[in-house]
C-alpha cells in the first residue's frame, strides 16, 4: 500500500500584535509619561530662573518618583483586573463541577450565535468540553484569553524601565544645553522624542506611524506650553 505524501507545512505566515497590548500600553504610557513629565518639571523649573544644579536636582527627583508612581499604579490597576479574572475563573470552575449539563447547553448556545447549525454547533462543544472545558468557557464566554492575560508584574515593570528611558531625554538636554539654554533646547528634545515614540507606538500596535506621532507630539507641546508660562510667573533668582 503506497505511503500518503505528508502535508506540507504552511506557508502562510501572520503576525498578530494583540499579544504586545499588555506590556505594549505600560511601556507607551511610560515613556510618554517619562518624556513629557519630567521635561516639564525641568522646564518650569528652568523657567523660574533657579541655578542649573536646582534644575538637575528636580529632574532627578521627578524620575525616580515617577517611576516608582509608574510600577505601583499600573501594578496595582493591572493586579486588579488579574483579581477579578480570576474570581471569574473560579465561578466558571465550580459550575463546571456542580452543573456540566448546562455549561455544555451554554457552549453550544454561544457557538449556535456565532452562526453554526444546532448540530454542529453541540460537537464543537462536546469536543472542546473534553478538551479543556474550563479554557472553552474563559476564552469564548469570558473573552479570557492566555495571550491577553493580566500581568501585572509585566505591566509594572515596563512601564517604571520605560519611564526612566523617556526621562532620560530630557535629563540629558539639561546636563549638555547650556544652562541659559536648556529650557529650550528641553522642549525640542521632548517634543523630538515624543514623535519618536508616538511613531513607534503606533507602528507596532498596526497602526499609522505619522498619526501616532502627530497625536502624541501635539498634546506633548501643549504639557510643555504649559509648565514653561507656569514656571515664568515664578521668575526668582535663587
């Protein structure tokens, strides 16, 4: 009996970025949070007129409190998510164990909306029930997926590390602009670096580079407009 050739292996490839959302959103946030929140600190300040080392001193300052705010809030926003994912697993668990009958009558109604036939649509959910009954219920009632899971050690980690790499940007500006300089020289650094990250938000999220970095470069402008007349009304020499 001749052996059935082997199939051969796909090739066609997809590259899907829901995967990044989690890590993606806190490392963005961070970053732009990073860039425009100590520059703006370092431009008002630089504005009031202090002396360069007062200047460097609230960068720094405005760095290290803004990522340990960073790594606790998205922490503790991504922790509760986590929680309440969980809770949702254990309900769907217990039914599993106190009632399969109605689980599997409630996973053949969700497949019967999706557009299959009654017929096909009670296999599809036999054979995921004795596959993996409680990933059937997470992923297609509870929209509960393993790519999308909550995490926030990862949240709370990207978002402090990307913090401190978007405040290095204008911590940089100060140290190498020349001191009479530096509130300006802060702002086109800032305002540089936040069409950077915009783009490449954008473009690893799927979306248009050039609208990613406009939209985030125009509300960057206006934080930076804003700590510059700030600072100017406290015109001090220290």
């Amino acid at each position: 009996m001749p052996r059935r050739p082997s199939p051969l292996p796909s090739r066609h490839a997809e590259v899907h970025r829901a995967g990044r959302a989690g890590w993606l959103r806190a490392a963005v946030l961070g970053a732009n949070d990073g860039i425009v929140s100590v520059a703006g600190v370092v431009v008002g300040v630089a504005a009031s007129g202090v002396q360069p080392q007062a200047v460097l001193a609230s960068g720094v300052a405005a760095t290290v409190a803004g990522a340990m705010s960073m790594a606790a809030g998205e922490y503790v926003s991504v922790r509760s998510q986590a929680d309440t994912e969980a809770a949702d697993l254990a309900v769907e668990r217990r039914e599993l164990q106190d009632d399969p009958h109605s689980e599997l009558e409630e996973l053949t109604a969700i497949y019967r909306q999706r557009g299959l036939d009654a017929t096909l649509a009670r296999q599809v959910a036999q054979a995921l029930t004795a596959h993996d009954a409680l990933g059937a219920h997470a992923r297609d009632e509870l929209g509960i997926t393993e790519s999308l899971r909550a995490r926030p050690v990862q949240a709370a980690l990207a978002s402090a590390c990307a913090f401190c790499v978007g405040a290095a940007l204008p911590m940089l500006t100060v140290v190498l602009a020349p001191a009479e300089h530096a509130s300006t020289a802060t702002t086109v650094a800032t305002l540089v670096g936040l069409s950077l990250t915009g783009g490449w938000a954008a473009q690893m999220g799927g979306a248009s580079p050039w609208r990613g970095a406009v939209r985030v470069t125009f509300w960057g402008a206006a934080a930076m407009l804003a700590a510059r007349l700030i600072g100017g009304l406290f015109d001090v020499v220290v």
